[in-house]
C-alpha cells in the first residue's frame, strides 16, 4: 500500500514524528510537502524553506520519499496512493475537493489518533 502525508511541516516536531510514524504502519509513506508560495499560515511563515522542510521530514526513518507540491490535488494526481492519510483534527474537517477527488480515484482516507500538537500555539502561549 502506497500511503500519503501532507502537509507544511514547517517547525518539525514531536507531534508530525508521531503522525507520520502511525501513517508508516500503513503502508510505503510518501510526504509531500507544501511549496513555500502556497504556505498560508501567517505573515513569515513559512520559517524554512521547502527543500529545508522535506530533506528534515525525508530524513526520519518512517518516510521512504518527500516531494514539494503547491497542494494536496497536486501530490495526490503525482503519487497516486491507495490511502491518503491526515491528523485526527481533520475528520470532521477535510476540505469537501480532496474528499471528492480522493473518492473519485478510489483513495482510502484515514486519519492517525496522534495527538494535535502545533509549533505556532507554542510559541505564541510562551509569548504570553
């Protein structure tokens, strides 16, 4: 099974090991990371370039290959998993085109029970 993670993986932490770990046992897990320009998550974001992003998340033993995308259609049309594969916090909320496009390719969705943690929150409850 060919297993597919996205995301923008910009300040790497505990909680993305945990997320893409659990999506390893999946299957082979492919990352595909978000291209800089298409990074909307606040002024200065993101903090590292992409290449930066994909050779750290590439460098963990559960990922077999990263790739540098603009979106989730774009990685999902290039690596053509069998189970696209995204954080708890997206059951309820998964954008309605992926859906579609995954249900239209015959692309499992499943979501890891890893716990929701955020670089961002972090930093800005330390700012306090």
């Amino acid at each position: 099974m060919i297993v597919l993670a996205n995301g923008c993986f910009d300040q790497l932490h505990y909680g993305h090991l945990l997320h893409l770990e659990a999506a390893s046992r999946m299957g082979v897990l492919i990352v595909s990371i978000t291209a800089d320009e298409f990074v909307n998550k606040g002024p200065n974001m993101p903090a590292y370039p992409d290449w930066q992003r994909a050779a750290l998340v590439g460098a963990l033993r559960c990922v077999t290959r990263t790739i540098v995308v603009p979106g989730l259609i774009s990685a999902l049309e290039e690596i053509k998993p069998d189970i696209l594969v995204k954080g708890a916090d997206y059951a309820t909320g998964l954008d309605q085109i992926h859906a579609d496009y995954c249900k239209a390719h015959g692309i499992e969705i499943r979501f890891t029970d890893t716990p929701k943690m955020s670089a961002k929150a972090i930093y800005e409850s330390q700012r306090r």
